[in-house]
C-alpha cells in the first residue's frame, strides 16, 4: 500500500498500524516528518523504555534488526523499531524473509533515505505485498509555492503568489529549508495574517523591492537605472543574493521568454502549461519581455548567462579578489546592450 507522509501520520494518528512501513526516496523532509512521529509519539515515554528500539544502517545488519523486531513487547500492545539510514545497510535485501513474515505487534519503520529504492527486487516486491510504503519525491520547481502555500495554510496563514514564488526561488527545493524559513513566518505573524512580500523582508530577509524577481522584470522591461539599482542592493547583499541562484533564476526566466516567442499564436492557457506558470498575472510580464527581446535577443541572453555561470564557478577564469557583484553587473551589462 502507497501512502503520502501526511495519509501515513493520520492514520498512526487513528491507531491504525501496520507491521511495516517503507520509507523511501529523494525528499528526505517527508521521511523525518513520518519517523519523529513514530518516535516520539507511538509510544508512552516509559513504553519506549522497554519497547523502542532505533538502529543505524551503517553501524547493524539484517540479523540484528530481525532479532529486535521478532521481541514481543513489554507491558505495552507495540513495540517499535526503528531502522534509519537503511541505504547504508549492506545486508538490507536480506530482510525479505521478515518482511514476509512479520510480527503483528512490532512496528518497523525502515527509512532509506536520498535515493529511490528498487521496487521491482525480490525485497521491493515483499514490500509491495506486505508494507506500507512512501515514496518521497523531490518537489518540482513550479510544485513548490503551491505547496508553501498549503503549509502555511494548515498553520493558520495565507500568502500571496508572488511572495511564495519569491520564497520558493531564493531557498530552493530543499524542503528542510523551506520550512525551517516558513517556521520563522508562523513564529512570529498571528493567525489569519496574510502574507505579502513585505512580512517576507520582515521576518526571512528577502527583499520586497531588491529580489530576482525584480531584477527579471527590470530586464524584460529593459530598465536599466531600475536594474543598476538592485545590482548595487546584490553586491551589498552577497550573502542574501548569492550569484548562482541568481543566474539560475535569470536562465529560468529567458528559458521562457525563448519558449514563449514558439507560442505567440498558442491561448493562454496552453501558454501557462507550457511555461508552467500559475496564473496569467506572471504571463503578463513574459508577453511584455518578448517585445523587448527578439528571438536571437533571447538565445544571446541564454548563451551569456550559460558563460557566466562558468565564470561563476571558476572555469576560464580568475575571480581572486573579484567580488560576485562585479561578475553579475558585467553579465547583466551584456544582455541590455
């Protein structure tokens, strides 16, 4: 049985448990979010004296963690065990015996973290008969404000597109950043508050004003004194705006002005698939960069930014006693003019 972390808690929430879970895949936030619940809440403090066992891939075999599991519990209906970084754990295919046979009163979380597990071996195919399994799948790039925003709902708050757009590209698709930075928004903003850009700067740093978001729409608007002037908030800010994630985002954004000028004639909504944007407020400013940048504009501006994100990381060049801001501003130089 496949589950998502959320349907798992809910039902161990319910008391309804299973011999076996199987934690597995890219997204290591969904498998911690799964074991601290079974860690820390299964079981009374003083059950989990007697009857909670945490083992460590690298540091036990298969031997070990059949021995605990088959352990009947001590003055408690369960006993839990717990397997974290299953990957490490080199005798780990030899648990299909177990897996086939488990013990109804043990719990057994295996989490195999940072990697898909192959299903379709002798073990993947136990536990697909047998276990209740996870997989946890990195969140795509566009995937992931519409998940900050459901985060941040069952918190009590709401937020705009554009500011989980913002959070989204500054810390990237690690969801353990995410939420540590979400976690400092429910910290200190009450329920019901609805979260624009400017609590964005308040309580996580980026910039309302002085963001890559601003400095996309001050190129495909071709505002140079508007651009110079984040330019020059980036070189102060350096560790706020660190020059990969904003050539990154850069080539994200002239990846689509350069797929928009192949569906002038396409309608709106296949338009905003195919970008994978969210609503047409976001297409509007792609409609009005590709006025500003012709077809072999673009592919200039994507072949430079290609250039400097290997400048950027020292190919071809000396960038001892050059600070990022410079490398940025002569980038940004080049696709205006």
């Amino acid at each position: 049985m496949s589950l998502s972390a959320d349907q798992i808690i809910i039902s161990l929430k319910k008391k309804e448990y299973r011999p076996v879970y199987f934690l597995h895949g890219n997204e290591s936030y969904f498998i911690d979010q799964v074991v601290q619940y079974v860690e820390t809440k299964i079981l009374t403090e003083s059950e989990r004296s007697f009857n909670q066992t945490v083992l460590y891939g690298k540091d036990t075999d298969h031997k070990t963690v059949v021995d605990n599991a088959r352990r009947f519990p001590m003055m408690s209906s369960h006993q839990v065990v717990i397997l974290k970084e299953a990957q490490e754990m080199k005798t780990l295919k030899e648990l299909q015996g177990y897996i086939e046979k488990p013990l109804e009163s043990t719990i057994l979380v295996i989490a195999h973290k940072h990697k898909r597990f192959n299903m379709n071996s002798k073990l993947g195919k136990a536990l697909k008969s047998k276990a209740v399994i996870l997989e946890a799948k990195a969140l795509y790039d566009n995937q992931l404000p519409g998940w900050i925003q459901s985060y941040l709902k069952k918190k009590k708050l709401e937020i705009s597109q554009e500011a989980a757009n913002l959070i989204a590209e500054y810390v990237g698709t690690d969801l353990a950043k995410v939420v540590n930075e979400l976690d400092k928004l429910v910290l200190n903003l009450p329920p019901g508050t609805k979260i624009s850009n400017k609590e964005i700067e308040a309580n996580i740093g980026i910039s309302k004003d002085y963001n890559v978001f601003e400095l996309q729409r001050a190129l495909g608007q071709r505002d140079i004194l508007r651009a110079n002037r984040i330019l020059n908030y980036f070189s102060a800010n350096p560790k706020r705006n660190p020059l990969p994630v904003v050539i990154g985002s850069l080539y994200g954004y002239f990846s689509r002005i350069y797929q928009l000028h192949f569906l002038k004639n396409a309608s709106e909504q296949d338009q905003l698939r195919a970008l994978k944007l969210h609503s047409a407020y976001f297409l509007r400013d792609y409609k009005a960069a590709i006025r500003n940048f012709s077809f072999p504009r673009t592919e200039k501006a994507i072949s430079l930014l290609r250039e400097y994100d290997l400048k950027s990381k020292g190919v071809d060049y000396n960038s001892t006693g050059k600070p990022e801001g410079e490398l940025l501003k002569e980038l940004v130089w080049r696709i205006l003019h």
